[in-house]
C-alpha cells in the first residue's frame, strides 16, 4: 500500500498547481483568391477537386469582379461570417444560376473553411458564402442528411396541403475552400460590433466591404496584391514615416510589460530607472486587478492583450484535463509535428486561445508587425496570439531562445548570434544585497539554491546551467537584451506603420516563488528590471522617437505573501498555525481517502479524480464503469476535502454558475467550457500548500492584485483610483489606435487622457 501512495504521489505532485495559425501550406495546383477586405487580405485556397461544380460557380464571381463592393453582411462570434450578397445599404444582389450542393464531397465544416450559404433548399446556392469561424460540424452532410428525394416527397406533401413530418437533417452546405493567410482578419471581423436592422440580424455597424478579389499565384501568396486605395494608403503612410509623422498621430508602437506575479503594492514610484520612470510620468491604476478566479500565468497572460476573460479567450489555466484521453494538458502544447519547438521534442502553439490579440488586429488594420519575448513558452505565445511574426522564449533545457514552428521555421540570424553570446557574459554567482524588509536568511525561503546571496549561476553543474538562470534575476536581463535586439533588426516602430512589442519578464514569479516578495531576492529582481526597463526605454526614445510609443505596464497575477513572513507582520489568516500545509501531508491524506472510498482495492485514486491546480476533473467513463454515481461522487468528495484543514469550500460547477456573490462570479469568468473541471477547491486566505516558498492562484486580492500604467504622449499623467482590470488593456489600447471596439469585449476603454 506504501508504494502504491508513493506512486499516486508522484504522479499527483507533478500536476498538481497550488505548488508552485498559420495552416498547413495549400496544394501547389489549388486555385488561390485574394480577397482585399476594408478590414485586410485573405487568401483562401479551393478545392476543385472535391467541389468542382462549387469552386467554378465562386470563380466566375471573382472573374468578372461581382463581389467587388459587397460587404460582410452577417456576422456571429464563434459561428461564421457571411457575405457576397449584400451592399453596405443591404440591397440584395441577384445571382446567377443556383448551383449543385456538393456538401457530400467529405469536407467539413471547420474553423477557416469557407462554405456556400443557401436557403433550406438544397440546391439553392448562387452567390453567398460565408467562412467558418468555428467547427460547425453540424453544417456537414452526414448518413442522416435529407435526400434530394426527400425534399421532393415534402414539396409534394406540401402542395397537396400536407405537412410531411421531417425525418432526416439537413443535407449539408458545401465547403469548397479554406483560409490560408488572414485569418487575423476574420478574427477581426467576426468580433466587429453589429446590429438588427430590418429584416436583418447581426449587421456590421460599420461596414465591411469586399474591395475585390482576384486569383493569384502560389508564390504570390504572402504579398498578395492589394486595391488601389490600400496600395495608396500604404504609400500615404511611407511618406509619413520618412517625413517623421504618424498618419492621425497614432503611435508607431505599442508596448506591453507584463512582470510576472506583480502585486501593486510593489510600485515604487521613488525607483530611479524604468519603473520609477512610468510610475511618476505615466498614468498609474492604484485599484488593478484581475477580473477572473483562477490566477496563473496562461490565463493572466491571454487577458491582456484580448480584452476577454479566460472563459471566452478558451485559457482555464497553466494546464487542464484532456477528459476524453484523461491525461494532464499543457495550456500551449500542440501534438502536431509542424509545430515542434526550435530543437525540442515538444510542440507549441496558441491553438487553444479562441480570441484575437490586439497585435493580430494591427496587422489587420495597420499592416503592422508583431513580437513577443519572454523567459516563458506560455507567456509569449499568449501575449502574441496567431499570426505573429516572431514569438520567442527561454528554454532552459537547450539554454537558449527558441521559438515554434507554429510560427517560424528557423530562428533569425540575430537570435542565433545572441544564443551563442550570452552565456559567457553571465556571471558565476548571482550576487546580492541583503534587501531592506528582512534578513537575507529567513525561513521558509527555498534553499534548492542557496538562500543568501551567492546563488550559483555559471558556476556549478552545467547540466543545472538553464534552471539556474531561469530562476534568476538574469532570465530578464537576457529577455530584455533579445528584446532591444528586435527593436533594432527589425527597426520597430520604424516603417511608418504601428507595430506591437509584448515583453514578459518572468523571472520576478521563478525568483518569488522560491523566497516570497519583499525578500532579498525579490528585491534585487525588482532593481534589475527598473534598469533594464530604463535601458529600453532610452533605445525607444532613440530609435522609435519621444512621444512616438506607448507603453502599458501590468502584471499577469499577484502572489501570497510567506506564511513565515505574514506570520511575523500578525496578518496571516491560515486557520493552521503558521498558514503552512504539508505537501506530502495534505495529498495522501486526500489520495488515501479517495481510494479507500472509490477505487479500491485495484484501481489508482487518479483513475477517478484528476487535478489541474485548483480544479478538480472527474472521470466520467470511470463512473459508468464502475456504477458509480457522479452527484454521489461530488457529494464524497466535498466530505473528504472540506474536512481537511485550510480547505474553505469546494465549489460545483452549479454553485458557480448560480450563486451570486462576487467569489463565484470571478470563477465564472475562469470557466472554459469544455476544458475546465468539475468542482473547484478554494483554501483559506493565506493557506500555503508548499514545503518552502509561495504560491498564487487563487481568487483573494493578493493573488488578483496587479499594477497597471499607461505612458506616452497620449496619456495624462497622474494618479488614478477607479477600479480597473487587465482585461481593460486592449480596448484602450484600440481606441488609441483608433480601432473599433468590439461590442463583445469584456474590458472597457480606459479614458487616458484629461
């Protein structure tokens, strides 16, 4: 029994969190359309071959240019967008001959296949299509689809005044193509606000028009060619830049500082480099916080440059459940083998993020660029989003920067170089002062590697070389050095066109995780990224121009403070004495109960119950298998969990979802349909589960506390103390860059400017 907890521990601990696009390439002989859209480019690829009646009906449109001046007349987030038949004052357009519905060809209806829009007639498509903006397999024909002569037999019902009982689904809408390039813009486009007018339903209040479209060729594919007015808006915008001047003054860049569990109490405005800099000259949100439950750096990170909270960006947390291979899943990891990590074994990708970034909408609007950096996979990938063109993040097991396939094939040059540089410009030891909250040696603090100054950095073992700096305030410093390498190779902010930067500096949450904030270390960390951010702000002021960027500043979480700590300040609140609980302690105690209950003698108690952080997944299959009641589960469960001390409440998904209280409306806000867990554990504030060090991830203020700061010329400096979230990032930043805001946004424009 001994050895089989020993297992279940193992197992436990490595998943357990309280402890701390583009598409494949299309075929060579498949015909290609650019479509020049108001909002950008899409390109999509046809498929003649499984849709020949389909795809020759679409061409004689865009060869005799029918869908020029047409607009996107329906549109409806996570369902489709639909066009081809309307004008921007919805005068229907006539078609021609209705055509074959081929919905029987085996495609189907998935996120960025574009499909034939008809009437419930079968074979009623002319003109119409629209694109998928979800995988709407209902749309597909299936063995239960209504036949030709089904239709025919209720036709003849119906004229003999008789109404023949539907017995069969719809026949199908015929996809005949897919997006290949822009599919940012029709992320754009389906979360533009809308509006009923007449007889029509979910209108674009500003319209979306179709500029033209045209075939193009294989190799024509990424630049494809744009109208006149897009050809002439680019050139305004060169004159511009040469000149100086951003067209309607907007910013050149945009830039994002996300500091990885940063609570607002930590601001120090008397700081003398970047921080401090922001904090007295930008406009600081005294009262920042999350506005969702479950406090992680995924989650944390997907909300700031989306708008929308983890429940509609599609982020749970740093890992979910996989329930139908009932398995452990990392919030970026990708299985497909195009998406292989730069000289890894791993994949990653933002496939599991539902909702566009704000660097996404630039390059829709702007034909800007966009970049992230961080010492972390998922903290760049979130921040970035899809269609990025460059994402990149420390791997401590190469010791290098890397990047996915998802979004390049080979790292730059630059990169390359500096991989092969800044090893030897890192010192042996990290060395520090001993801080001015507490002694440098205090308990509770992690000693995996050493807790006084002189923590080993070059010196030791050089299998340990990469965690040993990604657990040092050096992961930020190298972040920020590759950073000020891309501001200068790929002169952002410098091409007379908006582009967007997201650096995240992830060694303030490796460094707090370990000795807690206000300890020496986390000192330290805090003055190395004032200077480095001094640092970079210096090169922006050079290279982009004063008054040419602006900057948002927040945090992605906050964090407990140490129970030792907190003890010692006579504010913890830990019902247990010392507010720490036993790691090995408080989980056997819970796999035991679970197994003595559930699944003994055979079976592993995870076989039943798996957690991801604070979550908790039950195994449906499991109870089918074993008669096992799922209310009579969770009814176990909560006795077991809820006696254990430092456990508040384990929350049901029906207790979210209908208590109104402001606890259950924040993990409302965490909930991912179809990705989150069953049941949520909530301990007492303060409770730590952790031998040394400290934790986030719930919903109290210190783990949602966060800083934001806006700054640059188009922000009035100051003190600010309405109550704002990270969510509110994006549509400021829109509206600054004169970007509609979508009507579906959680986070709400900030006004910055007094």
């Amino acid at each position: 029994m001994a050895c089989l907890l020993l297992r279940w521990l193992v197992l436990l601990l490595s998943v357990f969190g309280f402890f701390g696009a583009h598409a494949e390439e299309p075929a060579f002989d498949n015909p290609l359309v650019s479509v020049s859209t108001s909002a950008g480019v899409i390109v999509l690829e046809l498929y003649p071959d499984k849709s020949p009646i389909t795809v020759a009906n679409f061409l004689s449109y865009v060869d005799d240019a029918s869908y020029t001046e047409t607009v996107f007349h329906r549109v409806i987030p996570d369902f489709m967008i639909q066009a081809g038949g309307h004008l921007a004052d919805m005068t229907e357009l006539e078609g021609k001959e209705e055509i074959h519905n081929e919905a029987d060809n085996g495609l189907s209806n998935t996120t960025g296949t574009i499909a034939m829009a008809r009437t419930n007639i079968i074979d009623s498509a002319s003109r119409q299509f629209f694109i998928n903006t979800n995988d709407n397999t209902r749309l597909d024909h299936s063995a239960e689809s209504c036949t030709r002569e089904d239709e025919a037999a209720t036709e003849a019902a119906a004229e003999r005044g008789l109404v023949r009982p539907a017995t069969c689904e719809s026949f199908g809408y015929t996809v005949f193509g897919r997006v290949v390039r822009g599919m940012d813009v029709v992320r754009h486009i389906e979360l533009v606000e809308t509006k009923d007018e007449g007889d029509f339903y979910d209108v674009p209040v500003s319209p979306i028009t179709i500029k033209g479209m045209k075939k193009i060729g294989f190799d024509e594919i990424d630049n494809p060619a744009v109208s006149g007015n897009d050809q002439q808006h680019a050139s305004e915008q060169l004159q511009n830049a040469q000149s100086g001047s951003i067209v309607d003054n907007t910013p050149a860049l945009v830039l994002l500082i996300a500091i990885d569990q940063f609570r607002n109490d930590r601001i120090d405005a008397s700081l003398p480099g970047g921080l401090g800099k922001l904090a007295r000259e930008g406009r600081m949100y005294t009262d920042a916080s999350l506005d969702h439950g479950l406090t992680s750096t995924c989650p944390g990170h997907a909300v700031m440059l989306t708008g929308v909270n983890p429940s509609k960006a599609g982020i749970p947390g740093n890992y979910y459940v996989d329930t139908a291979a009932w398995e452990l899943k990392y919030c970026v990891e990708d299985d497909a083998t195009e998406h292989l990590v730069l000289g890894g074994e791993e994949g990653r990708s933002p496939w599991m993020l539902s909702a566009p970034t704000l660097g996404q909408q630039v390059k829709a609007r702007f034909d800007g660029r966009s970049f992230s950096v961080s010492g972390k996979d998922r903290a760049a990938i979130m921040m970035a989003g899809h269609e990025a063109d460059g994402v990149y993040w420390f791997d401590k097991d190469q010791v290098r920067f890397t990047t996915s396939k998802f979004y390049q094939q080979s790292l730059p040059d630059y990169v390359t170089t500096f991989n092969q540089q800044f090893v030897d410009a890192l010192p042996l030891l990290w060395e520090h002062d001993a801080g001015r909250f507490r002694p440098d040696d205090y308990s509770g603090e992690s000693d995996d590697n050493s807790r006084v100054s002189g923590h080993e950095i070059r010196d030791g073992d050089i299998d340990e070389l990469g965690e040993r700096i990604y657990d040092s305030p050096y992961l930020d410093t190298l972040t920020f050095e590759l950073a000020r390498r891309l501001v200068t190779e790929e002169a952002l902010g410098q091409k007379g066109v908006t582009d967007v930067l997201a650096i995240s500096l992830s060694a303030n949450d490796t460094v707090g995780h370990q000795f807690g904030p206000y300890s020496a270390e986390s000192e330290h960390t805090l003055n190395v990224i004032d200077t480095e951010l001094a640092m970079f702000l210096d090169l922006l002021d050079q290279t982009v121009g004063e008054d040419r960027y602006i900057v948002a500043l927040t945090s992605d979480h906050g964090v407990a403070n140490l129970p030792e700590w907190q003890t010692e300040l006579g504010q913890n609140r830990c019902p247990i004495e010392g507010g720490r609980i036993g790691l090995y302690g408080f989980i056997g105690s819970l796999l035991f109960d679970i197994y003595a209950e559930y699944t003994a003698p055979w079976d592993f108690p995870t076989d039943l119950v798996m957690f991801s952080g604070s979550q908790l997944y039950i195994n449906r299959p499991y109870l089918a298998q074993n008669q096992l009641e799922f209310d009579q589960v969770v009814s176990g469960l909560t006795r077991i969990l809820e006696a254990e001390p430092g456990v508040k409440k384990l929350w049901t998904r029906s207790e979210i979802e209908h208590t109104q209280s402001n606890e259950a409306r924040l993990l409302r806000n965490s909930i991912v349909e179809g990705a989150s867990g069953d049941l949520y554990l909530q301990m007492e504030q303060d409770c730590i589960i952790s031998d040394t060090g400290t934790t986030h991830g719930s919903l109290y203020d210190y783990d949602r506390s966060i800083p934001l700061i806006f700054y640059g010329q188009w922000v009035s400096p100051g003190i600010d103390s309405t109550p704002v979230n990270s969510i509110d990032i994006a549509p400021t930043l829109m509206e600054v860059l004169g970007i509609p805001v979508p009507s579906n946004l959680d986070g709400k424009a900030l006004e910055l400017s007094f």
